[in-house]
C-alpha cells in the first residue's frame, strides 16, 4: 500500500465518497450502461488497479440491485465460532476474562491462571477443534433447512480464523493448524449452499473496545497494579509457545481507546481483501456500524482527522468487494454486503442487517436478522440449564421476518472442540421437520400486500428484545406468483380459523378464491368468506407443530 489512511483528512474523504449526504440522492448517472468502465485505484488495498463498474463512493453504489438467490433463500445458518468458545462461557470472553470481578475473569483465573500470565493469546492456543467434522454439519445444516451457510472470519478479540496473509495470529499458525473458513467454504459449496463470511474485527470493534483492556491490571488483591499481557513485546516470549511472534500484532500497540489508529485500518483493509480474493462469498457482513455523522466524527471518535471507521471504510469495501462478485461471476453481481444501522438514502446499496430485532413492518427491499439459539459464542451453562431457545419460537421468528421481506440467519454456537450437543442437535431435527413440511411457504416467497393481522406485534427494533409469545389469530403471509399462504402461528382451539385480511371488503385480495388447503393435511379444506373475513374449517389434529400453513388459490388458478 503506498499511501496510509493516517494521511487522509476525514471531511476530505467522507466528501471523496461522493459527498455521502449531497450525492447519495441524486440518481446514478452510469445506471444501465453498457459501457466497460475503466479501471480505478484505491489506495486501501494492494495489488493492481481494480476493475468493474463499482466506484468507492455512494452515488456509484446505487447501481446495486439484490440478487435473486438471497431473495429466494430466506433461511441461512451460521457458525458463530473462534478461541472464545474453548473456554464454554459465552460471549465476549476475549473482553470479559480482563475484568476483574466478571464471571469470566473469575473463571479464567480458577481454570487457567491470572491473565498477567495467561490471557487471550493463550487461549487461542488452546482452540484444536478437534471434534469438528465440517462434512456433518453442513449435510445437518442444509437438512435442518439451511440455503446459505456462514462462517466467523474473526471476532472483536483479533484472531483470524481463515489462512490470513496480513496477521499471523491466525488458525493456521496457531491452535487448530488449518484454515477454518476455507473448510467451511468448500464443504458448504460441496453441498449446493451458498456462503458467507462475517467479520467483527473492526476498527471500532477491535482497536475501541477489546485491545484496551488488555492493558489494565486489577484494581485489588494479591497482583493490584500488576499488568495483563497485553503490554507484552515479543522480546518477553523468549522459551514460551509464542516464541519468535510478537503479541502487539496480535494486542496492538497500547493505547486509550479513542486514540486514532491508522496503523490498525491499513491492516484491516487488507485482511479484508484477502478474505475477499481467497474465498469470494457470497455474503459479506460486517459487525458493525454504517451510520455517519459528518461533522461529529464517527462514533467515539474525537476529532475528524484522527478516526476513519467503519462509515468511512463501507464504500471502498462495497465497491472492492461487488467488483470481485461479478468478475467472479462472469459480470452477473451475486453479492450481499451486510451492515447495521444503514442511513436511509443507501438503504438500497447493500442489506441492511439487524442484530437480535427486526425492521418495522413490510419493507420494500430485502433485509436479514441475525438471531442465535443460545449465546453467540458457546455457553455450556445454557446447554447444562436446557435453555436454548425453542424450536417454536424461531419458526415463528422465520415466519415473521419473511413476511417483511427479509432472511433470517440463525446462529447454533458450537464448543471450541467443534460438535453441537446433544440439544443443538435436536433442534436442528425439529427445525428442519417443520421446514420439510412447510417451506414451500418460506422458499422463493415475496411479501404481500401486508405482513400479517392478529393481536401479537412481532418482533420490535429493539435488539435482544422479548421474542412474542403468539396467540389464536397472529397470522403471517407470504406469496408465490398466485397463491397466497397465510400461516397461522396458534392452532384454534375452537375448531375454525379466522382470516380478516380476506374479507369480502379487503382492499388486500379483491378476486375471488378457489380453494383452501392444509399444507400436511388437507388439499382442500371447507371454508366460507364474508365481511369478516375468511373462516376455514380445521381437520380435527394439527399435520406438524409450531405454525401451520394454509394455501389458498385464487379463482381460475390450477
């Protein structure tokens, strides 16, 4: 790279990226030319000038237009999984384990000593996935229901889990010895699945929150004022396991958290590149933030010409990573960029992706909530109290967040050794039982004219908010060319289901029905319409549990 980020003024480059608030609401200029654009050079990445249609700036990355095969996917899987599973403790172990006081400060001391002696790095040296069997669980996977599948390329603690070419802190060099998403890749593509890869490894995420800490000691006790590792060089590894690495690549230099870093973005540019030229996913996502804030600095950041985060860093990444999709795909664009908080005039320029919430109501463009059945790194006290979340309520989820248009990616936490238990198992069983049955209503949908009717409002935008209990009458609907599939999320006890959105009088479905079907049951139900709406006499027991699909044709269909 010849020119660092550490040059780069941020009102300069917000306004290089095509001026973000004045330009990104005019249209594209070049959309629907057939003309070979010329080659460009970004200085965030290595390598030779880039090539296709794609520039690093907004008003270029209108152009974007969602691919058919997340549109028809709906429901993928994900493997939320690096060191901070070894320990069994849930998430953010790499933070947790250098607070003292936590739980998993706690734990860490009683089971591997004081993190002035064993911190982080040593954890990763523990991770050998010894039990992971790739083939397996991709074959459970796409069982249980899965289209595309996604692996963790590094979490908020800085170790990566691929073959990196930029950090040698990886699980080629340490722990497993072998690159963990390029394993994943192949045996996913194997099996017909598309594939993602996600990266938490942020600047903000990593530099900001996890690095920090790492520098501190306790606070009391017997080793007050002691520090933890991360103040190591690599001159203190001489006759230790990481002899010969130096641990400030791995720790970063120490620093206050709102410190800039441009040494630490030139780096994650690059890494990103690689996960980008090495594996070419489908689906790119990104833990982190796209919201800007142009003359405040983004977030936490101090002053405009010492912090390039994420918001900076989205388009040249966007652009970089659809031009390597089509030149893969022989100019066919495949890519799903995903990030939170997206301002609302680039909604259309990437996926926007919702952490453990939902968009509110029936959305125009595709969207996906990532969601998880237990913690997002593996907890072993959830699996040992038998309180994963419940089949029910993640099929009720699905069938929620595909009515508004979107996907749901649904992480099932593996132990550091790399098998599910035996509840994770089951789940994934019962999952794929009720997606055997009913996914025709799922699979290649595309919303109706409205989400769904019924006294239970979904999930909220709040993240991590209470998943809904759903009551008799919450019903959600998706379509397929003609036919309408309204499904019920509570069985009636009372014999009969009532459906208001197909009134006589409904605005929402003006012709006339045909028939009215059970999917598992009944082809061809009883059923009567009025100004109350569509009352469909139910078969005295269920075909499956959960929710319950009805298919309902309309007048001259087949």
């Amino acid at each position: 790279m010849k020119y660092g980020m550490s040059r780069i003024d941020r009102r300069k480059f917000v306004a290089g990226s095509a001026g973000l608030l004045a330009l990104a609401n005019r249209a594209f200029a070049q959309r629907g030319s057939s003309t070979q654009p010329a080659a460009y050079v970004d200085a965030n990445f290595g390598g030779e000038p880039i090539e296709g249609p794609f520039r690093p700036n907004w008003e270029s990355l209108r152009a974007y237009r969602h691919p058919e095969w997340f549109r028809d996917a709906k429901f993928g899987i994900w493997a939320h999984w690096s060191p901070q599973c070894v320990p069994e403790q849930g998430d953010w172990y790499a933070h947790g384990m250098y607070i003292q006081g936590s739980s998993q400060y706690n734990y860490h001391v009683k089971t591997y000593g004081h993190p002035s002696q064993f911190g982080y790095k040593d954890i990763c040296n523990l991770w050998r996935a010894e039990n992971w069997n790739p083939e397996e669980l991709i074959q459970r996977y796409a069982k249980a229901g899965a289209k595309y599948f996604v692996a963790l390329a590094n979490h908020h603690g800085n170790f990566d889990c691929w073959n990196s070419k930029h950090h040698p802190w990886n699980c080629v060099n340490i722990g497993p010895k072998r690159d963990i998403v390029g394993r994943w890749e192949k045996v996913a593509r194997a099996h017909g699945l598309r594939f993602g890869i996600t990266v938490h490894g942020t600047p903000g995420r990593v530099w900001r929150e996890f690095m920090p800490v790492r520098y501190g000691s306790d606070n009391s006790g017997p080793l007050k004022g002691v520090p933890y590792d991360g103040v190591l060089t690599k001159a203190d590894g001489k006759d230790k396991w990481w002899d010969g690495r130096d641990p400030q690549q791995f720790n970063g230099r120490p620093h206050d958290q709102n410190d800039p870093c441009p040494e630490f973005v030139e780096n994650f540019m690059l890494r990103v590149q690689d996960i980008i030229d090495q594996y070419n996913p489908d689906l790119l996502y990104f833990d982190d933030n796209c919201d800007w804030y142009f003359d405040g600095g983004s977030p936490f950041g101090k002053e405009l010409n010492v912090w390039l985060g994420m918001p900076e860093l989205t388009p040249p990444i966007m652009a970089y990573y659809y031009n390597a999709n089509m030149r893969h795909n022989t100019g066919k664009l495949e890519a799903v960029f995903n990030i939170k908080n997206v301002p609302k005039v680039v909604w259309n320029t990437l996926v926007r992706d919702f952490e453990m919430s939902q968009a509110q109501g029936l959305q125009s463009a595709p969207w996906q909530t990532d969601a998880c059945i237990g913690g997002w790194h593996y907890s072993r006290s959830i699996f040992e109290s038998h309180n994963y979340r419940t089949t029910q309520s993640m099929v009720h989820l699905l069938a929620d967040v595909v009515s508004k248009n979107g996907n749901l990616l649904l992480n099932i936490p593996l132990p550091g050794h790399g098998r599910p238990d035996p509840d994770e198992f089951a789940f994934l069983d019962n999952f794929g039982d009720w997606m055997r049955l009913n996914g025709e209503a799922i699979y290649s949908t595309r919303p109706w004219n409205t989400d769904g009717e019924g006294p239970t409002k979904g999930g909220g935008a709040k993240a991590y908010g209470a998943i809904p209990t759903y009551v008799t009458g919450d019903i959600r609907f998706t379509t397929k060319g003609d036919t309408l599939y309204a499904i019920a999320l509570a069985w009636p006890e009372d014999g009969k289901l009532v459906i208001k959105s197909l009134a006589t009088s409904s605005r929402y479905y003006p012709g006339e029905i045909s028939r009215v079907g059970l999917l598992g049951s009944e082809p061809s139900l009883q059923w009567s319409r009025d100004a109350g709406g569509l009352t469909v006499k139910l078969p005295q027991k269920p075909p499956c549990e959960h929710a319950f699909v009805f298919k309902i044709h309309p007048r001259g269909a087949a």
